[in-house]
C-alpha cells in the first residue's frame, strides 16, 4: 500500500474534499497540519514544489495543485466519487475550476486586504461580480438533474466541493459573503443540506470532530 500524506494548514480550505475523498475511500494517509510558523519554515526550505499548499506525497515524491489532488483521492475506492461517465466527469471538473479556480483567484486579493472597509467593498464587488456568475452558473447545474446532489442521487467530487462552499458561506467565515449570497440559489441550499446529512459525511465529521 502506497504511504500517503497530506500536507495543509489546521483549516478545512482547499484540503478538505481531498481528506473526505481519502477517508471515505478507506485509504490510510497522514493528515500533515502545519501552522503558520511551520509553513513559512517549510517553504524557505524549498520543499515546496510551487511554494504554497496543499501537497500530497505519495510513497515520497511531492504533488501540487488541489484539483489534481481531489481527483486523485476521488478515483480511489470504490464509492464513485469520481464519475466514469466523460460527460459526468466534466461536469465534476467544471464545478472544481469555477470554486477553486476562478472564485478562488478573485477571492484571493480580499483575503490579504487589511483595511475593513476595503475589504468590504472588494467583497461586494465580488458578489456582484465574479462570485454571482458562478454562482448562477452551479445553480444551473444541479438544476439539470433531480437532485439532491450535482449528479442525481449519488454523491460525488463536485458536491463535496459545492457542499463545503455552502457551509463555509453559511458560517459567516468570510466577512461580506455570508448566507445571505445562497438566498437565491435554492439548488446550492439544497445540495448543502444534503451534503451534510449524507451518512458518509456524517460519519466523517463524527471521526474528525
């Protein structure tokens, strides 16, 4: 069996769908936490191929970038999260570049603002800019199908990633985009109640909690 280990801040961020493919596929892998200090430490050693994280190293050759990553954890096992299906499988992929890629770079520049109002203001412009668009765009995705989740009735990759995003604006976390951005996505709403009473995901948290 390969050794595994993942490598990320003490925060669910872009690691999470990785650690909850892997847990659910049953694989055994180190769950690697670093604070801040460490990660610094880490990256003026140069072991970080594109200086940031997450990193997963499998059998002790280092990977990046997320989307990989979750791919990856995703096809293993036997629980479907990856689809077969090349027309299911771009959906998933789709769902994985419009968070983690496109909202995730708009994003970033407001995380680094320090200024409360400013912040504020990049926020808003985001919602109504980039964030909106995606937003509508998802929603018109698992409008496709009768859910609950992206793909029908199993879940997958791509819910895991809807369904944290829709936990992690519900939550407040992020000043500006808080619940009040879902109130008119009812499909998003939906997929992330469903999400969090999937049984395996139940299951997860009571193991990581």
């Amino acid at each position: 069996m390969s050794k595994i280990r993942l490598t990320y801040f003490d925060a669910p961020g872009r690691a999470e769908p990785v650690r909850i493919a892997l847990t659910l596929a049953g694989v055994e892998f180190e769950d690697r936490r670093l604070n801040f200090p460490a990660f610094a430490a880490l990256k003026a050693s140069g072991e970080l191929p594109l200086g940031s994280l997450p990193i997963l190293e499998i059998d002790g050759v280092t990977y990046t970038q997320t989307g990989a990553m979750m791919r990856y954890a995703a096809s293993l096992g036997d629980h479907g999260l990856y689809p077969t299906d090349p027309l299911q499988a771009l959906v998933v992929d789709s769902v994985i570049d419009t968070l983690n890629d496109t909202v995730a770079s708009a994003l970033t520049p407001s995380l680094f603002e320090r200024d409360a109002e400013k912040k504020l203001a990049m926020r808003k412009a985001l919602v109504e800019g980039v964030l909106g668009r995606a937003l509508r765009y998802l929603e018109g995705l698992c409008a496709r199908t009768d859910g609950p989740f992206l793909l029908g009735a199993s879940l997958s990759l791509g819910d895991l990633i809807i369904g944290l995003t829709v936990q992690q604006y519900r939550s407040g976390v992020l000043d500006g985009i808080g619940p009040e951005v879902l109130e008119a996505f009812p499909r998003l709403r939906a997929l992330g109640d469903a999400f969090l009473a999937h049984p395996a995901i139940v299951a997860y948290h009571a193991r990581t909690r």
